[in-house]
C-alpha cells in the first residue's frame, strides 16, 4: 500500500512537473510565436517601405529626367535670308562697285563682261545664310578688280542684295586656275563667297578668291 502510494506521488509530480512545463512551454511558444510574428509584421512594414521608397526613388528619377528634358532649350531653325548681289565692296582693297546679272553664253563660251560693274552669274547661289556658292566676276582693270590680287587674310567684303540686306565675307585665300576649271560651280557646303579675274602675263588665268560668310545684316541696319 505505501509502494502504490509513493509511485502515486511520483505519477501525480510527474503530472504536476509535466503540466509546469507544458504551461511554460506554451508560454514560451507564445512569446516565441509574439517575437515572431512582430517581427514579420515589422519585416513586411520594411518591405513595404522600401517598396514604397523605390517607387518614389522612380518616381524622383523620372521627375529629375523630366526636369532635366524639361530645361533643355529647343533648337529655333535659322530662317533663311537671301537676296541677288546688287553692290560690293572691300574697303581694304578700295573696290566699291555696282553688280550686275553675268551670264554665261555656251556658243561663244563667254561670260557678260563690262568695263565698270562687277556681275554676278545667275547660275550660282544668291547670297544667303545658309548654303553655297555666290560667284561674282569683273575685268583686271583699274576700277574694277584691278586691286583685288592685293588683298590679305581676313580682309571683308560686304554685298548688297536687293532684298536690303547685307551680307558680310572674311577673305581666305586665293587659287589660281583656267578659264576651263568649272568645279566651282559644283560646290555644295557652307555659304562662300567667290570673287574671280583675270590674271598672268597675258591675262590667261583665273584667279579665284574665297571668302566665308561671317554675317547678315539686317534690312533695318543698312
């Protein structure tokens, strides 16, 4: 009797001991499941909040993209000007000249020439701001171009144009060719200006000299 007693009590500890430890146990899992799910909810707010930092990352980019598209200035295209050579000068070279129409004549292989004007031939382009070839022609002689080949680097040339404006040259250089060189007249780029007379101990060549467009200036300017 005192044996099934004491084994029992030892049970009935057992139990008691067991039933600590379950209750303990469930406390612990409880504050182990608390600490767990605390820090999944505060993991999912970090998830969240970095979500919501990407996207205003994304949304400060594309904010600073459009702010930076935004200051870039647009680009107005230069609006063409252009009028026909009606006078030319170049007050380095004491030239001041009137210029006419110059055409060229394929029977006689000649070009319109006159003893006191400067002519501009057709063919060519008309002074403009944008593109090509202005080609104007006069005699070696005195009055005309007679003082031209004294030119120097740098020196400017301005041409009226029937428009009212005026378009202003820098002189490059100069080149010497034949009357049969025609690629002058196949020039495309920038806008030149080409002047031309005669040269040599005979007056057999041609001498070309190539200005740059540096200006326009405006109708009410002149």
């Amino acid at each position: 009797m005192a044996k099934k007693k004491e084994q029992f009590k030892n049970v009935k500890d057992a139990q008691k001991s067991l039933g600590k430890f379950g209750i303990q146990g469930i406390r612990l899992a409880a504050r182990h499941l608390w600490l767990f799910t605390g820090a999944a909810l505060i993991g999912v707010g970090l998830l969240s909040g970095g979500f919501d930092l990407i996207k205003s990352l994304g949304v400060d980019k594309n904010t600073q993209a459009h702010a930076l598209t935004s200051n870039v200035p647009v680009q107005t295209p230069i609006p063409l000007i252009s009028g026909t050579p009606v006078h030319i000068s170049i007050p380095d070279v004491s030239i001041d000249l009137n210029v006419v129409p110059g055409f060229y004549n394929p029977d006689k292989k000649s070009w319109t020439l006159s003893l006191k004007n400067a002519h501009f031939a057709t063919i060519t382009s008309k002074s403009n701001n944008k593109e090509g070839n202005t080609f104007i022609y006069a005699h070696n002689r005195k009055g005309v171009f007679n003082s031209l080949p004294k030119i120097l680097p740098g020196a400017q040339a301005v041409v009226k144009t029937d428009s009212g404006h005026s378009f202003v040259y820098t002189f490059e250089s100069s080149t010497i060719t034949s009357p049969e060189d025609t690629s002058l007249f196949q020039y495309k780029g920038k806008p030149i200006l080409v002047l031309q007379t005669c040269t040599g101990a005979w007056y057999q060549d041609r001498q070309l000299f190539v200005f740059n467009f540096t200006d326009v200036i405006p109708l009410t300017d002149n």
